[in-house]
C-alpha cells in the first residue's frame, strides 16, 4: 500500500481516454459537443458514467433534481463523505473539457484509488450537478442551486426551455428523476476541477490555478429613453439621443472598474437598439451592464457609483433613465483549509501554481453554501471556452488530477 506523501499519480490515458470516449456522445458540429441539460444525449451521458461507476465499485444515489451521487465507501462509518465532481452537460455549442473534466477526474481519483490498493476514512462521492449551463434552461447551477437552498424544487421544476418544455417533464422524460430528497446529504468538504475558461494561467505558463475566490456579481439592465428623429435632418442640437447616453455610460462603467482593480470587471455585452435603424436616432435601448468582483463591499459600491452616475449623463441629454438589477450573485470565499490543501499538493508534487479567482460561476459557488469548498482550475487553450474549439492537453488534465487526488486524500484520511 502507498503511504501518504507518496509521489501518486492518476492514470493520464485513462482519464483522457475517458474524456474522449464521453465526447463521442452528444457530438456538436465543429468538434466539440451538443449535450445540452435532460436531452436525449444528456440521459446517454449520464448512462455512460454510471457504468464506468459500477465498473469502479461505486454505488449510485439519485435525487429529485436528477444531481448524480456515486459513492466509494469509507472505513469510518461516521466520517461525512468527501464530495467530488462538476458537471456532464454541455453549451449547445459547448467543448469537451467545461464540467466533464471535474466529473471523469472525480471517477479517475477513486480509479487510481482502487489501482493503489488506497481506503479512506471518509466516504468519497463522485458528482454530477444536472443542469450547469443554464443555455437550456435558465438560470445556470440550477439543481446544485436547489441542494443548497437557493431556489426550490417547484421553481426548477417549472422553468422552460425556448420550446417551451418544461424541467420537471423533461427530467421525468429521460428518467432521471431520483428518489433522494435534494439537499438532505451533508458534506465533509466539496471539490470541484474545471477548465479556467480564460487566458491567464496559460499567459503565466502555470500548471495549476489554486481558486480562492468566485467573484459576486451584478447585472443592471438599463432602459434609455430618446426621440426618434431621422439622423440626416435633425439637427445636433435638437436631438435627444439615448445611444449617446449609453455610449457614455459604457465610458463610466470601464472608469468605475478600472478604479476598482485588482480584480474587478465591467462591460456591456447585450445592446438594444430600437428600432435598430441606420437612418434613425434610436427612441429606446435597453442593455445590460454586468459588473463583477470578488470582494463584497468593492462589488456594491461599484454598482452605486454606476446608479449615481448614469441618471446625471442621462439627464444631461434629456435622455429618459430607468434600471433594474436583473441578475446577482454574492462572491464566494472558498474554504481556507482546503484552499491550502490544493496548493501543498501542487506543491508536493511539483506542478507550478498560482492563485486565481474564478471569473465564472460554478457549483462549487453553491456547494460552499452548505459545506467546505474549493477549486481546482487547469489552463485552457486561448482561454476559449463555451466554445466547440475549447482545448487542453492530456499533461493538463492529468497535472489537475493529480493534485485533486492528493487533495482528496489528504482531507479524506487513508485507513491504516
Ligand atoms: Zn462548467
């Protein structure tokens, strides 16, 4: 048997081979996948990940939100069981890696577990959190949002995709609605391993990014009110134009954030102009300013200084001014312990790290609601993600993996 400290590593080809084989289901069109939230595809995912389980000894428990719970049994019958994964569904135009990486690298641990004759005093459960994205059905971290008490069943249940089908008969549908009541498992401690969905680890040639922190953020849907007027006629000084109030009001909001730093963000990614002519000065935009940082008081005085500062250049136009915060999560400090357990086994095993915030929300945001949590985030090829040409290295994956086992360990204790 290995003894603690031991330089273990996971199985790199089997793990990549692994997240491969699950590409193959659910194909997009530009080589990534189309596995969206309780789709057909969803179900065969899932499928394939319960037999690779019960190949590896785990037994399965299911809620009613359909979240997927695969248990390693621990020798300590009262230790609480050590949480592991992410999620299987994917963007309609998603890649390989987003979610699916945490989730075969949770089944990769208990496999090399098994391999290296390792039990844990703690239980571990490998996890697969239904619905993640949100692109099917809005808002995105549903169901690990119902385990932790953010939202109800009946509110999940009742939220509709674009064609109007609805979660609850479409989870019923694939059968994959489980008998456990949500939220009732307590947790020991929650790890998730993820992609970092942007540039910088890859920028700073790190092999691991150790997350402390989820920035919190607001979205603040604005709604400007001009006058229609032909841009040809209308003379400047006669104008009440609302897309030069939101052209300025996007100046304030890179203002605001770069006062803010390190760390904070702000832009605008949805503009609507009506009616959208070339012709014509627009008579109302709406769009959405999506601010975010991980410190709490940074955070909402960035959103006060933006409400302060918006009805001024409004009314400095005669332009109409309305918003309304139409999106908000608060920014999550992971567990320090564990936090320290991820970077001493990046140590130990000699991979280069660095600490990261996670820009993205992820389950873990909500996991850490209900128990100790943390990340792990790999680099990512051109920060690209959400994207069918999202890309990573088998060294990648596994340098990850690695550090997760350690990790997992480590909190999870090995049985004498
Ligand atoms: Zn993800």
């Amino acid at each position: 048997m290995a003894a603690p400290g031991e330089n273990m590593r996971v199985n790199a080809d089997r793990l990549w081979d692994s997240l491969m084989d699950m590409a193959k289901i659910g194909p997009g069109i530009a080589g990534g996948n189309n596995r969206q939230t309780l789709t057909d595809a969803d179900a065969e995912g899932r499928r394939l990940f319960q037999a690779w389980c019960d190949g590896a000894g785990l037994t399965m428990g299911v809620d009613t939100m359909g979240n997927m719970f695969m248990t390693r049994p621990g020798t300590d019958p009262d230790a609480l069981p050590i949480y592991v994964g992410s999620h299987l569904d994917t963007q309609p135009t998603g890649g390989k890696y987003d979610g699916v990486l945490g989730v075969l690298a949770g089944l990769e641990v208990v496999r090399s577990l098994n391999d290296l004759g390792i039990r844990t005093k703690h239980p571990i459960v490998v996890t697969n959190w239904t619905n993640e994205e949100g692109a099917r059905f809005a808002p995105a971290m549903l169901a690990s949002g119902v385990f932790a008490g953010v939202h109800t069943q009946d509110y999940a249940y009742g939220r509709k995709d674009p064609e109007g089908k609805v979660f609850g008969e479409e989870l019923q549908r694939i059968g994959w609605i489980g008998d456990e009541t949500v939220g009732a498992r307590k947790m020991h401690a929650y790890f998730e391993y993820h992609i970092e969905q942007g540039p910088i680890l890859e920028a700073e040639g790190k092999d691991i990014g150790v997350v402390t922190h989820c920035q919190g953020l607001w979205w603040l849907e604005f709604t400007l009110t001009g006058r229609e007027a032909h841009t040809g006629s209308t003379p400047m000084t006669m104008r009440v134009n609302a897309g030069l109030a939101m052209a300025r009001i996007l100046e304030m909001v890179q203002t605001v954030a770069m006062e803010n730093q390190p760390g904070a963000v702000g832009g605008v990614g949805q503009v609507f102009f009506s009616p959208n002519s070339r012709n014509v000065l627009p008579g109302k935009v709406v769009f959405t300013v999506d601010i975010r940082s991980p410190d709490q008081k940074k955070l909402d005085g960035m959103r006060a200084r933006i409400e302060a500062e918006a009805p001024k250049i409004c009314a400095a136009l005669g332009v109409g001014y309305s918003v309304e915060a139409v999106g908000h999560f608060d920014p999550v400090t992971f567990d320090p312990t564990l936090v320290a357990t991820v970077r001493k086994a990046a140590e130990d095993l000699g991979y280069s790290h660095m600490n990261i915030i996670s820009g993205a929300g992820h389950d873990a945001c909500w996991a850490a609601k209900v128990a100790p949590a943390t990340m792990i985030m790999c680099p990512c090829v051109g920060g690209l993600s959400h994207n069918e040409a999202e890309d990573i290295s088998k060294e990648w994956a596994a340098a990850g993996a690695d550090v997760l086992l350690h990790a997992v360990i480590e909190t999870a204790g090995i049985a004498e």
